[in-house]
C-alpha cells in the first residue's frame, strides 16, 4: 500500500514526530511512503485546522483519508463531541485525535461514533497500536461501482412476490424507530454541521441499513442506496435486481429497466453478494445500524462496501448451526441478519434490537 502524509503549511510542534514514528511503523510493514498527489495512493493522513477544517482531496482515487488533530485533556464522550464535527467536515473516513500530554496517545474516531484510546493495552505501544487498527481497514478492497444493464425482463417491471416482501419487511422495520441513525449524531453536530452531513450522505428516512431477497438461485433484488427504505417500491430505483458481481473490474452488475434511470445499489451488495453464492440455503437478509446482544462479531470495523466484510461475514456465518437463520454483528457498526423470509428475520428480531450499537475498540474480541 502506497501511503502518505498532506505536510501542513504551518507546522504544529508535535507533527514532527508524529509523523516520523507514524512513517516508521508503515515503512517497517512493507509499505511506500509517497506524496499526496500519487495516482495510487492509498491511505493519507492529513492535519486537520480546528479553525477551518477542510476535505483532502482525493480526486476521484479510492484513498482512505485520515485526519489528524491535536487534543489536550479531553476524553470519551467529552472528546467525541469535541472532534466528531472535524471528522464530519473534512469528509475522512477516520480521524486520529491526538492527545500531546507526556506520553503522547492517540484516540482514534470513527464515523460510528467509534472513540477508543490506542496503546493501553498490556504491552501496547501507541504507534504500533494506531498501525494495527488502521491498515487493515486502509487496505481494504471497495466494491461500489456500479454496471446497469438495461434487460431487466418487462415481467419484472412491476416486481415479484420477493419485492413486494422486501417492501413489507422496510415498512415494518422503519415502524420499529432505529432510523435515520442509532447513534445520536445530531446531538454532537452544529444545526449546520448536521444539514451538512444530512445532505452529503442522503439520509433522510430509512436510509442507513438495507434489505435484500433472493430471486433465483444466482440473483437478488437489493434496496438502493440513499433513499427512504421504509418506503421501498419503485423498481430500478428503489429495489434493483443485482445480477453479476464482477469480481476483476470490482463492479456489481445490475438489470434494470430500460425506461428508468436507475439509483446505485447498497453499498453492501457485494457482502450479501459472497453470502448468497456461498450459502444457498439463506432466501433473505437484513442490514440494520443497530444490536443483538451475544451475537458473533467481525474482527475490525471495515469500511462498508469492502470485499472483506463480505469475506468474515461468510467465515462467521460457516461457523454457526445454521448460517440460514442467524444474527452476525458487524464491529462498531451494527447486524447482518439471516432468514428463510422477512417475516422469519423479523419475529426473531422483534424486541431484541437494541438502538444503540456498542463501540469497542478495534481487533479487540468480544
């Protein structure tokens, strides 16, 4: 992985070392260090101004972004809703709060609202830790391009018994409240900083989470992304029939109608994708930013829409008595539920959803 670091203008006294023992750590793992403007870029860390904090831009490159800033005395909740804005403006995908009392720690922040000090552990050492969490989800393989297909047989274009199901299974859910967002995100925002961030992601109504159904035995029809899931019904806009994944290109392959302009999948269509080819026996699937107690959980917190989410998930699925009915948590982020139908899923989730997912610190076990 090619990595690099966005130099400030005018530098802070602790960005020194910072970045040298940070450069240390990737060097020694194999990684290059580069300059930001690499086309192949791959992982930046960028120093983020209190006073006007500003995106790096990636220029269309699929570069996990960074931002680092400084900290002092601030912790848990207190610190959260201190930097959480800087990670919302700056549009990272983590953010690395630096705390430079004597020893320096960092904390690293996460778009779930993730807020863990790195380095505590028996043994751990600050630098190190911050690797450890960092790189495996820099390094991860996104999957969110989409192909249309205008072939969508005109049979379909007013959907199938699954689709109908798959909007019965939104309703019910957006009925149970746990959406837009389990974690109170709006209470850590400026009015102004959460319009803002409403507006770059498109939530409004059931947006974060997703749905998925089978239609044959190699396809499924999946909700869109960034639209109001509890009201899922148009077909090629709301509910698409994913057909291919295209696994050289890194593209999800969909027919749609030839009439409609059609909306991009979920960005979780190449987990369900993985599960649905490995494990036949799995007819539905529900997403949804919220928790099961006592449930198996993935390893790291991966960036949604990776290869790797799809991959533990799979693994972790295999290990249950039965992949066709199970609850499998997604780190700091929330469940992937299986079922032979919707209504199955949701009698056995019906008041055991807990709103609010509980953070833990990454590649810790739980």
């Amino acid at each position: 992985m090619r990595f690099a670091f966005q130099d400030p203008a005018d530098e802070p006294v602790w960005y020194g070392s910072f970045r040298r023992q940070l450069e240390h750590e990737f060097t020694d793992h194999g990684h290059l260090l580069t300059g930001p403007e690499d086309p192949d870029l791959g992982l930046v860390f960028h120093v983020v101004d209190p006073a006007a904090p500003h995106p790096f831009l990636r220029k269309h490159r699929a570069t996990f972004s960074v931002g680092v800033v400084a900290v002092s005395g601030s912790t848990g909740d207190d610190l959260l809703k201190e930097v959480y804005p800087y990670l919302v403006r700056t549009i990272s995908n983590g953010l690395v709060a630096l705390d430079t009392g004597t020893p320096v720690h960092p904390w690293l922040i996460t778009p779930e609202l993730g807020c863990y000090r790195l380095g505590d552990g028996p043994g751990e050492q600050p630098y190190p830790a911050l690797y450890q969490a960092l790189a495996p989800m820099a390094m991860s393989r996104l999957v969110i391009d989409n192909r249309f297909l205008p072939d969508l047989p005109a049979d379909l274009w007013a959907g199938t018994d699954e689709t109908r199901e798959l909007t019965w299974a939104s309703r019910v859910v957006d009925d149970w409240g746990l959406l837009p967002s389990p974690f109170p995100i709006q209470n850590l925002l400026s009015a102004a900083d959460w319009r803002y961030l409403k507006h770059l992601y498109g939530i409004g109504g059931l947006s974060y989470g997703n749905f998925s159904i089978r239609h044959d035995d190699s396809r499924f029809w999946m909700s869109a992304s960034g639209v109001n899931k509890g009201n899922l019904v148009d077909i090629g806009r709301d509910i698409l029939l994913v057909t291919n994944y295209d696994a050289e290109a890194e593209v999800m392959v969909l027919s749609v109608p030839p009439q409609v302009q059609p909306r991009r999948v979920s960005v979780d269509a190449v987990e369900h994708w993985m599960i649905y080819q490995r494990f036949p026996e799995i007819r539905a699937m529900m997403h949804l930013h919220a928790w099961v107690p006592d449930i198996p959980v993935t390893s790291f917190n991966y960036p949604c829409g990776t290869r790797e989410v799809g991959e533990e998930m799979s693994g972790l699925l295999a290990r249950e008595p039965d992949p066709g009915r199970a609850v499998i948590g997604l780190r700091n982020h929330g469940i992937t539920a299986t079922g032979p139908s919707f209504r199955d899923i949701i009698s056995r989730l019906q008041g055991k959803v807990r709103p609010q997912v509980p953070m833990a610190a990454v590649g810790t076990h739980s």
